[in-house]
C-alpha cells in the first residue's frame, strides 16, 4: 500500500469527514445513513473514526442505487452548534452540541431518534473563525461515554441513564492551556486510562474515578485524536501538539520518540494514519504530508511531499489507488484552467469531474477524473473553447499520481 521509494503514493489516501456544524442529526450507524431499522444490529462505532480507529466501517450490503430524493430519513435532530461527530453503541447515538453557550450531551435511540437522555453545563460556543461549539465525538467504552469539550470540561456518564459517574475540567485543575480553537481531540480509552489530548504530549485520567495520572506539561496540544500505535511489543499513544508527533507510554506518559511537525498556526489536525510499521502525517497550509516508519524508538521519513495537504480531514487507508468513492483519482489539463470535455474512456468508465484549486480558490489546475477499475486506461478529451480533439492518452496508477504543477504544461499532458 505505502512504499518506500516513491511520494506518488500520497495519491493512495482518500479524505472523509464526518464533521457537522449546526448539527442537523440524522439516523446514522458507522458513519452511514440507516435505511433500514434491520442494520442496527450491525457493528458499533463508538468512537471517533470506529472500532479500529481508520475511518473504515466492516460492514456489508451497503447499496450504491439510492432513489433521486435521496435514501429515505428515518429521523432528525436538532443539537445546536457543533462539530462532534457520532458515536453509536448498543441501539444508541451518542453526540454533543451547543446552544446559547450551554453544550449538551445528548443520547438518542438509535432507531426512533427519541432522546433517552441529555446532560448539560454551561459552556461557550467560542467562534473563532468558524462556528464554534463542541469539536470531539464522545468515546463509549463498555458502560461507560466519555466527553471532552473545546473548554476542557471532561465528563465520565453512565451510558444508559447518562448519570454523571464523574466530571472535572482539566484546564482549570491544571492549567493546561487551550488551542486557539479549542480542545478537539476525542477521547482514547485505553486499558484502565482516559488519553485526551491535552497538554503538549498529551494527559492521562483514571477511566473509573477521573483522577490525573499523568501528564506532559501546560503547552498547547494539536487538535487530533489520540491514536493507539503498536509496534512489536511496544503500546503506544500518537498525540500530535502544534509542533511534533509524538509517541509515549500510555501507562506513564514516558516520551518514547518525537517527530518535528511544525505546522503554521499549530494546526495539526487530521489523525495519523497507521499502516504496519509506517505512520502517514498531514497537515494545511502547505505543510505537506509524509509517510514515517517506526523501527524501535527510531523514526525514519520514506518521503515526503506537498501532493495532500489535509487542514483538518483525516485520511483513510485503502486499497492501492483510490479516492474518495474509492475509485482511482487522475487529473489532466493545464495550469491555465483551460474546459475540457471528457469524450471516452476505454476499459473503465468515468465517473465524474470538476476542477479542484489550491486551497484559496485560485490556481485551477485541470479536472479530476474518477475510474471505476485499476490499472491502465485511455481516455479521450476535447478542448471545448475551438473543439480540438486531443489524441488518446494512456493513465496508468504506476506513473501519474495527483499533483500540483510548479511549470505550465501542454493540453496533451498529464500532470506528473
């Protein structure tokens, strides 16, 4: 999937959010819409990005034919404000939202959307830039949901009652400080610990009675979840700060290693995307992306590049070439914005197009074109301003890969 010797397998990452503002609250089991009460009885997904941490649903059946409204609503929710995502455990949807500076936790039957119960405090909404309220999905483990909100608060709750089992605000108790945009990370339950992503290399609770086991230190945490890596016998804990990845001891905090990552505005946000040995990084504002191997406590970069450069939208890992349909990705054209009409493709069938910028709304650089197989395809494209029809040319995974061109290019090239 990653290799050594090439960035052209940036390319192989697809992005997926399951971000909400002003939540309207769909039924939703794995990420998915429900349109039938009998997949609630398929698997959990009780945390952010699911029971395997990758984003990566297990289930099956899934159908691609949807009627032209849409698939059938079963039910919705107004939450307020927010960009918690949801958790889905035992029939129940879990969430979070904000309104009129008060932040609510909310557990809805997953099959009727009926609130089973709610939990509130008073909590700012805090727009800087965006919306605000809430940004981390709650993490059920066994009996228990745990909270983290934008101000620190951290609530432990009894999944079916929503009684508070305990509750503390690690800001103020510590004095740890706050991202510019909030804490964001989701919690991690780990054995007999709650990880949050607080502090520079993150903080550790006691799951059962919310005490402080350990912690990093009083600078600002980055805005990516916790992740669980496992290399050999070492356990692990990923936690990104606003200036480097780092890996500790999940039962002592212990720094195991640390990979500069110095984004502008200390916006690390996306996850790291784990594939064996190999850690996949990304981060906006032009910071780039980079696949990491981890042999020990040593940390080797394989590459790196500008190809994807995630602001906040974490990756996922699959198959060998694919996009966010998990279809392969190609883009043609020009540095001029040049319209092309895209006439045949032999052996595959597109998908679809459209032009993609550089992040600012300026510097088009061609349209994306989607297939539905791997390997080698041609197509044939026509440039609609004079209907000049362009030979037919050869893409082929192993050669063009997704990329933003330094040069201008020729209407017969691909950007490579």
């Amino acid at each position: 999937m990653f290799t050594e010797n090439t960035a052209s397998d940036a390319h192989r990452l697809v992005v997926f959010t399951f971000s909400f503002a002003r939540i309207a609250l769909l039924a939703m089991l794995s990420g998915g819409i429900i349109t039938s009460p009998s997949l609630l009885t398929a698997n959990d997904w009780p945390r952010w990005r699911g029971t395997d941490f990758n984003g990566i649903s297990k289930e099956t059946g899934w159908s691609t034919s949807w009627p032209q409204e849409g698939p059938k609503q079963l039910w919705k929710a107004n939450v307020g404000t927010g960009f918690s995502s949801i958790a889905i455990s035992h029939g129940r949807a879990y969430t979070l939202g904000n309104i009129n500076d008060t932040e609510t936790i909310y557990c809805f039957d997953a099959n009727t959307g009926n609130v089973l119960w709610k939990h509130s405090y008073a909590c700012s909404t805090d727009p800087n830039l965006y919306e605000g309220g809430p940004n981390a999905t709650p993490t059920v483990a066994g009996e228990t949901v745990y909270t983290f909100s934008r101000k620190g608060h951290v609530f432990a709750l009894d999944a079916g009652s929503g009684n508070v089992i305990w509750s503390k605000n690690i800001h103020d108790e510590l004095g740890l400080k706050i991202p510019s945009w909030g804490f964001s990370g989701s919690p991690l339950a780990e054995g007999k610990l709650l990880i949050i992503n607080a502090g520079p290399a993150g903080t550790a609770l006691d799951k059962a009675t919310g005490k402080v086991v350990w912690s990093s230190g009083k600078e600002s945490a980055g805005y990516s979840s916790p992740l669980p890596f496992s290399n050999g016998p070492t356990r692990a804990a990923l936690l990104f700060s606003t200036k480097a990845l780092s890996a500790v001891d999940p039962e002592n905090g212990q720094l195991l290693w640390e990979h500069p990552w110095k984004t502008p505005w200390g916006v690390n946000a996306a996850d790291p995307v784990i594939v064996g040995d190999k850690i996949f990084i990304s981060s906006g504002y032009n910071q780039g992306c980079a696949l990491l191997r981890v042999v020990g406590n040593k940390v080797s970069v394989l590459w790196r590049n500008e190809n994807m450069r995630n602001h906040f939208n974490s990756s996922l890992a699959v198959g060998d070439s694919v996009d966010a349909s998990g279809l392969p990705r190609y883009q043609i054209g020009t540095t001029d914005a040049t319209n092309f009409n895209l006439e045949e493709c032999s052996g595959c069938g597109i998908q679809g197009w459209g032009w993609e910028d550089n992040g600012w709304g300026v510097g088009v650089t061609g349209p994306l074109v989607y297939f539905a197989t791997t390997g080698t395809h041609t197509i044939r494209i026509q440039v609609r301003e004079d209907g000049l029809a362009i030979d037919q040319i050869l893409l082929s995974p192993d050669k063009y890969k997704l990329q933003s061109p330094g040069f201008s290019k020729n209407d017969t090239t691909i950007l490579q």
